[in-house]
C-alpha cells in the first residue's frame, strides 16, 4: 500500500480545474496496524476522485511489514491480500506533511505529535473517531453547500468542509471518556484487540470518506 492516487477516469465534476489532488494521511504509531488499515479503507472508498491517500506512523521503523495479523484483519475488512504484504512503514515527519488537506490520527497521542511537527495543520488534524463524533450529524447537503460556496479546487473544496466539521466542536458534546476518541492499538494484543480495533476505526473511517466525498461531489 504504497502512496499512489487514487485514480479516477472522470473528474467527480464536469468543469472542476485541474488542481494539486487532495491529499490524506492516516497516522499511529509503527504505522503497521491501524494507519495502513486506515489508508487502504480510505483509498477504497474515495476510488473515483482526485484524492491521494498514504500513512505514516510516529515511531516508525521504515520498511517495516505489517504483523500476520494485522494482515489478516485487513484482508477480513475487504482489502487486497498483496496490498497488505506489500505494505511499507514510513515514519512521520514534516516532509510526509507536507501538502496534506487533511490528517486522520489513530490517537490523541497521533494527533499531538502532527500539530508539534506542523501547527498549521491544527485545524484539518483529528483523530478518527473524534471525526466521526463531529461528522456524524452535519448532513450532505449542508457540506455540500460549504463545498460549493469555496469554488472548484478541491483542495478548497475539501478545506471548506473540514471547517464545518471543526465548527461542531463547540455543538457536539465532548466523548464520554477521552479514551473515546482514540482507536486501541492492536499490536502484539490478542485477536480479539485487532477485531476491536477495526470495529471502532471501520465506521469512523466510513464518517471521514462520506465528509471528503460530499466535498468533492456536486
């Protein structure tokens, strides 16, 4: 799952400029069980759009494979069996940043981490299911508008939307626990962890692609 486009044959709208793809990055810690899930979940449901998904992990060792099992639950979550072999850690820094529209962190510790190495990402930086917590009642129409009223560039587009859904941070009620907004880390856990795992980044990821889909689609 190295960092390719995702390619599309037709623009997502007739007439929309040619610009710098939207980019994303899902970002954890080895950046061999969650962000990997993450990229792979996210490149398979923006197919289609001029969207660019990869990851990174903040104690990376690059080059490094995903465990069996983290391979497994991906296969299990609908992803390629040699996309998962193929995977590569990348450790995190500023030149991974650079030029994301829009960063999905495992954890409260992710999300830290990227806004130290690049503040200016603080405001399209969130963890994956605090994401989902905000997204979940900011319908399509309404980020649709958003989309719409910043023009044709779908980085704009994008930006726009990640706005909306930063602007429900004072109407959505904080999670119950901190803990709430981080998915588990799986790794050298038992396979009941990874499949817990994937149940708490599964719908979150679901709320990021249905958000960066409504700003990208008329």
């Amino acid at each position: 799952m190295t960092a390719t486009p995702v390619e599309s044959s037709e623009r997502a709208s007739e007439g929309m400029e040619t610009s710098v793809p939207v980019r994303i990055l899902t970002v954890c810690s080895g950046n061999v069980c969650r962000s990997p899930l993450a990229e792979a979940l996210l490149r398979r449901e923006l197919a289609g759009l001029d969207v660019v998904v990869d990851s990174a992990g903040t104690i990376a060792t690059d080059d490094a494979t995903m465990p069996d099992e983290a391979q497994r639950l991906a296969v299990q979550c609908g992803v390629a069996r040699e996309d998962a072999s193929a995977h590569r850690a990348r450790y995190l820094d500023p030149a991974v940043l650079e030029g994301a529209s829009l960063v999905v962190a495992m954890g409260r510790e992710h999300r830290r981490r990227v806004v130290e190495l690049m503040p200016r990402l603080l405001r399209s930086t969130f963890t994956a299911r605090e994401f989902a917590r905000l997204a979940e009642g900011a319908d399509d129409a309404t980020l649709r508008g958003a989309a719409s009223a910043a023009g044709t560039d779908p980085r704009a587009r994008v930006a726009a939307v990640m706005e909306s859904v930063v602007g429900r941070r004072g109407v959505v009620l904080p999670a119950e626990s901190p803990d709430d907004d981080d998915v588990v880390d799986p790794f050298g856990r038992s396979w009941e962890t990874y499949e817990l795992s994937a149940e708490q980044l599964v719908p979150a990821i679901g709320q990021v692609a249905r958000v960066v889909r409504a700003g990208l689609t008329p």
